[in-house]
C-alpha cells in the first residue's frame, strides 16, 4: 500500500482504538500520581487531583492528543497497537484537522464514549463525529 492509498478493510473499530485508549489511559494515569505527588495531592488512600493540578493534567493530556496525531498520526497507544490517524484522502493528518478531532471528543466522549462507538459502528469509513468533522480516518498501518 502506498502513502495516500486506503483500503476498506483498513478502517478501525472500536476495539483497537479502545486498546489504544487504555494504553494511554495508563500513561496518564501514572502522570497524573506524579502530579498529585509533587502537588501534594496524595494520600494514605490514593491521590486527587483538583484546581491547578488538575487543569495541568487536562491541558497536557489535550496538548498529547492534538500533537501527537498532527505530527506523528497517533499516540503511543496507537503506534503500539499499528494504527494511525490520516485525512480521508490518505494524507498525513494536519494541525487543523487534529484539533477539530480532539476538540469533538468532549461530545464522541459523552457517557463513557458510547456517542463515539455508535457513530464508529454505524460508518462504512468507522468514524467518530471528531473524525467525520475534521475529514479524518484511523487506519492500519
């Protein structure tokens, strides 16, 4: 397959970006003990994270999804698992459209992304409101 050229069967479901997702969950999560560790936000029975702290936390975690699709095509959870964020015509995904896409999560994410499956499930090109906006597919590399 060459740079720009995409099969149907290429397109990703809700499992893989649901690996992805945990994959990344993990990593977040052990950020967000490192902040609540510095922040003094642990306790005997876990750690919180509220006002300042918590505002760093979503802000890197947007900045991660934003620029990492924009300037890799994916977030480590998604390299690990082989598969990558592109536009629909097979082009590297921009700045723009990677923003849009992760500006939609707060909708796609809506309980417990159920909105973002159901749109996953129901696309011949498997995607999520973000990626329908933005002109985005995530796909096998």
């Amino acid at each position: 397959m060459t740079e720009g050229e995409i099969f149907t069967d290429n397109y990703v479901s809700v499992g893989f970006r649901f690996v992805a997702f945990l994959i990344d969950s993990v990593m977040f999560f052990i950020l967000a003990y490192f902040i609540a560790s510095v922040t003094g936000g642990t306790t005997a029975a876990g750690f919180e994270l509220q006002g300042g702290p918590f505002f760093l936390l979503t802000l890197l975690g947007f900045l991660y999804y934003w620029l990492m699709e924009a300037f890799l095509g994916g977030t480590v959870g998604k390299l690990v698992i082989g598969i990558k964020v592109q536009m629909s015509d097979g082009s590297p995904c921009t700045l723009v459209a990677s923003l849009t896409r992760n500006l939609l999560r707060i909708v796609d994410g809506l309980f417990i992304y159920l909105i973002a499956a159901i749109l996953v499930w129901t696309s011949p090109t498997r995607q999520r409101l973000g990626d329908r906006v933005a002109g985005t597919v995530v796909v096998k590399k």
